[in-house]
C-alpha cells in the first residue's frame, strides 16, 4: 500500500480510505484490467468462439497480463492465487454463454461441457505466451478455434 501510495503521489491515508485493505486494491485492480476484454456475443457461437479466441490472445499476451501470468505461474502465496483466481472464474464463466446459447438453441449437444470447452481454449494461449515466451500467430488461433468448434459437433 505504501508503494502504491508512493508511486500514486498521495498519502497513504489517502490510499486507505478507497481501499481499506490490500485485497480490495487488488481486486478493484484486477476487475479495472480485465475490464478491457470486450466482446459482444452475436449468437453465431462459431464466430463467437473464434472471436474469443482472438481477444483472449491480444490480452493475455499484454505485458502486463504476462508479467501478471508469469508472477502467478511461480509464486507460492496461497492468497495470490486464490485472488486471481477467483477473479478470473467471473470472466472465464462469460465467455461460457456462447455455448450455454447454443445448447439451449440445440445447436450443440448439451453432453459438452461449456467450462472445459472455455479451458481448452485459453490453456494453450497461456502455455504459449508464459511458458515459450511467443505470442500464438493469427494461423494458430484459427487452428485452435476450429479445433473447438469441431469438439461441439
């Protein structure tokens, strides 16, 4: 907090009265970055997971989501990861409607599970980016998103 305080040009006090703590200053932090994925579903779930997939690509690959990844790909704090991950259950969950959609529309079988299908998208986005430090080419998310689509037939 005194960091933050420092790097923000304000007291401390300052910083306390809108953040009581250090988890809600992460968490108002996490909610503001992720707030920059958008993406209108159109109720074509094909092209709304291609366009996922893409977005999920452009952001994850933003260096402050890397540095970000990266930091919770090595890190040992328990309240870290729950944070982060509880943040990104929200949102993992909002790119599920596409094909929670198209399950209710019968358009894919309802068998197929729309948090697993969601898994298999970012999973090797990230693996890509942390683990082999390069950004997937526009090729291989086309790939990715095809693969996926397949899955749902």
């Amino acid at each position: 907090m005194q960091e933050v305080a420092r790097l923000a040009n304000v007291h401390r006090t300052t910083i306390h009265r809108r953040w009581p703590d250090r988890a809600s200053l992460i968490a108002e932090a996490l909610s503001e970055h992720t707030s920059r994925i958008d993406i209108e579903f159109t109720g074509d779930w094909r092209a709304d997971i291609t366009r996922m997939a893409f977005t999920l690509r452009d952001f994850l690959s933003d260096p402050v989501e890397v540095a970000m990844n990266t930091i919770l790909a090595s890190t040992n704090n328990a309240e870290f990861r729950e944070m982060i991950s509880a943040h990104w259950s929200g949102v993992l969950a909002s790119f599920q409607t596409p094909i929670l959609e198209a399950q209710a529309r019968g358009e894919i079988d309802a068998k197929h599970d729309a948090e697993i299908l969601v898994s298999m998208m970012v999973a090797p986005i990230v693996s890509a980016v942390i683990f082999l430090k390069q950004t997937p080419d526009d090729r291989y998310i086309e790939r990715l998103a095809a693969q996926l689509i397949k899955a749902c037939n």
